[in-house]
C-alpha cells in the first residue's frame, strides 16, 4: 500500500496562490495514477485534478481549469498542485490520492488532508 501526507495549505486572500504537496512512500512502484480531491464544509467530496503517473497525462474539474496545475517528481514520489487565483469557493480540505495500479478501479490510498482557506 501506500502511504501520502498532504502539506502546504493555508489561509490566503482571494486572488493569492498556493503549493500543494503530497509526498508517496511505500509500495509507490506499481502506482497509476494520484489525485487531489476537496471537501468544503457542507459539501460532498470532488475531484480537482489527477495525473497519470508514467505519461504525465492530466485531467481537471471544470471549476479549476486554468487556475490550477497538477504535476509530479517521479524522482522523489510527489504530485503537486499549484492553485493560482484562488476564489472562497476553493476553501476546503484537500486530499491527495492514488490509485495503486491500472487495473484499480478507484483511488484507494489516501491522506490525511491539508485546509485551504481563502477569505474574500
């Protein structure tokens, strides 16, 4: 299995910029793909973005195309998430996650999470 810890969250004003971080240990060598998902209070959990772990390929939530970048250091086993612009309706808890291999129909590792608040 494997194991991630979430830094870099914090409290910003509207319009500033943030760096995620998520830092993979453990079984990392069959991994497919990792992710950053967002829970705001009151809400259901979202995907933000995730990334394929070979290729590099992307994908993003409507919401956040443009604004955020997700990207990954094979070399040292972490994805990032870049998040510039940041609105108050990006304040959430952000998880990152993985899905352990191609073959995986969910992301089932998980971290612990990292708040980012963004006030008005």
């Amino acid at each position: 299995q494997v194991q991630l810890v979430e830094s870099g969250g914090g409290l910003v004003q509207a319009g500033d910029s943030l760096r995620l971080s998520c830092a993979a240990s453990g079984r990392t060598f069959t991994t497919y793909a990792m992710g950053w998902f967002r829970q705001a209070p009151g809400k259901e959990r979202e995907v933000v973005a995730h990334i394929e772990w070979t290729l590099g390929r992307t994908y993003y939530a409507d919401s956040v195309k443009g604004r955020f970048t997700i990207s990954r250091d094979k070399a040292k086993n972490t994805v990032y998430l870049q998040m510039n612009s940041l609105k108050p309706e990006d304040t959430a808890v952000y998880y990152c996650a993985a899905r352990p291999t191609v073959t995986s129909a969910d992301f089932t590792s998980w971290g612990q999470g990292t708040q980012v608040t963004v006030s008005s």
